[in-house]
C-alpha cells in the first residue's frame, strides 16, 4: 500500500486549493516572494488579466 492510500481513503475526493505562488502577494499589496523576480510576476499577473 503506498504511504499516501490510508490518506485518501481517510479524506477521499476532498480537494485542496492550490494557489500558483506568483498569485501571492505581501499583506501591504505589493508584490514579493515569487522565485522569477517582481518583473516576471507582475507579467504573469497582467497576462492573466488580459481577455
């Protein structure tokens, strides 16, 4: 039995929220954390965005 199987049994379909980490932002609204730099999360924030 692979070590996670009682988990799910446990827990069944719940499902977990994931939030992409260049969707996180400091607590004062700027941006901060995401490994590829401020440049590439704002890019990433602004493709999303767009329509």
């Amino acid at each position: 039995m692979p070590p996670f199987e009682p988990i799910v049994t446990v827990y069944g379909p719940m499902v977990l929220p994931v939030v992409p980490c260049h969707r996180v932002v400091r607590s004062d609204g700027s941006l901060g954390g995401y490994a590829g730099g401020n440049h590439a999360e704002h890019a990433l924030l602004t493709l999303e965005a767009t329509p």
